[in-house]
C-alpha cells in the first residue's frame, strides 16, 4: 500500500489518498480521507491520517 498526494479537481486543495497494491485507491479510506479535506482539515492532518490508516 503506498500513501499518495492528490490535487482536488477545480479547487487545487491538496489532499491525500491510499493505493492499494493494484495502484487503485482504497475507496473507504480514499471517502474518509475526502470528507475531511472536504471539512477543511490541514493537508498535513490528512497525510497523518492516511498514513495511520495505511498501516
């Protein structure tokens, strides 16, 4: 699983997502991880989430 930064669409925020091993993102950690971007969480509480949620 690798942890990886995304760009939202039409906003630019800077996000985070998990890939799987087949380099598709993990949907329910990928919603979670943009709810809280969406909520205005900092990028860098999101990489610690992701990141935490990788393991």
């Amino acid at each position: 699983m690798l942890v990886h930064p995304v760009t939202v669409p039409g906003s630019g925020t800077r996000s985070w997502t998990v890939l799987g091993d087949d380099d598709v993102p993990v949907v329910p950690v990928d919603r979670f991880l943009a709810c809280l971007t969406d909520i205005g969480r900092s990028p860098n509480t999101v990489r610690a989430y992701a990141f935490d949620l990788k393991n």
